[in-house]
C-alpha cells in the first residue's frame, strides 16, 4: 500500500531545491539525507531539465527521488533531489506527491498506537459485534485524532480515538469496537 508522505508546493531559489508540505509523523525518518521516495504517477509534469518524463502514451513515468539535502522551512521541508538541478526541474516537480510503501513503515513500539493505513478498512462493530460500519479515513484534529466512520446506512460520522469511545482495536481481526455515547450516531 502506497502512503503518501509528503506534497513538492513549490520551487525555493534557483538551484532545484523544492518546498514539501509533510504528510508524515515521522519526518526525520522519511525525509532524511540519502532516502528515496516515489513520486504520486497522476502528478503532472513538464519534461525537461531533469524532471520526469511521459512517455508517447501520455502516462508520466514513475520516478524516484534521492534526498540530497534537507532542511526545515516555516513548518514546512526545503529539501534538494538529486539530478534536479536548476529552478526550472524544480518547477517541473510542483503538485507532485512523495510516497512511501507501507511494508517500509517499521509497526509502532507502543501497543496502543496505530499508522494510519493500519486502521482504514477495519470493521466499526458494538461490543455485541454488530456491524456499524467501515473505517474510512483517519482525521487528525489539535484535541484528539478522529475516526471518520462510513455507517452501513452511507453516512459518515466522526468518532474521537479515545479509549472511553473506541475501547478495542484488533488490527489482525480487523476490527475497532465502539461504545459512542447516545446521539453521536445521530448528527
């Protein structure tokens, strides 16, 4: 499974460094000098000066980015690749997504903590094991991390990630128990 880790905004300065706005937890881990990342293949792209190509078909070939520098910037990444040289490769590259394999993600050390890809797709049941639905996205919120529940009726409704609400998380079964107060279900 393909997760996406970052996003190239944008060039910065002449010399083919790149602005990314960082998708991961683990930036240090992700964007360290030396790592390669692949590249989202539905990014646009204009050939030329090191930057990807498309081949007569129209598709945009797949490259891989080396890190050659990397340096933090206003919240955000300035980062180098190697073989994007000028401001014009660097152009080239806006839009583009930086991915990552899920099976290069290491599993979290703490039992109570989960990636992201780990939780989506996993059955939302009661504690009677009644299906309510699917677990779809994952949203990251300043108080608590929500669960962007799809209900078996097609409504999505957002349940806090905290223990009181979400009590069982069984990855290997594939499944989160919820215990939602009265209403949650309702909005």
């Amino acid at each position: 499974m393909r997760l996406v880790v970052g996003q190239i905004v944008r060039p910065h300065g002449i010399r083919g460094e790149v602005v990314v706005e960082v998708t991961t937890d683990a930036p240090e881990d992700r964007f360290a000098v030396g790592s390669v990342l692949d590249t989202d293949p539905t990014a646009p792209a204009r050939p030329g000066n090191g930057a990807p190509e498309r081949p007569s078909n129209g598709a945009r070939t797949v490259p891989r980015l080396a890190i050659e520098a990397v340096r933090p910037h206003q919240d955000r990444l300035i980062i180098a690749f190697e073989g994007i040289l000028d401001r014009t490769a660097a152009e080239d590259l806006r839009g583009v997504r930086l991915w990552v394999d899920s099976s290069d993600v290491a599993e979290p050390v703490d039992p109570d903590e989960f990636n992201d890809f780990q939780l989506i797709g996993l059955a939302a049941v009661d504690t009677a094991g009644q299906r309510l639905g699917e677990v779809v996205r994952i949203e990251h919120g300043p108080a608590a991390d929500l669960l962007v529940v799809r209900l078996v009726d097609g409504r999505d409704v957002l349940v806090p990630f905290v223990r009181a609400i979400v009590p069982t998380v069984d990855v290997k079964a594939g499944q989160v128990v919820l215990t939602p107060p009265e209403g949650l279900f309702e909005i």
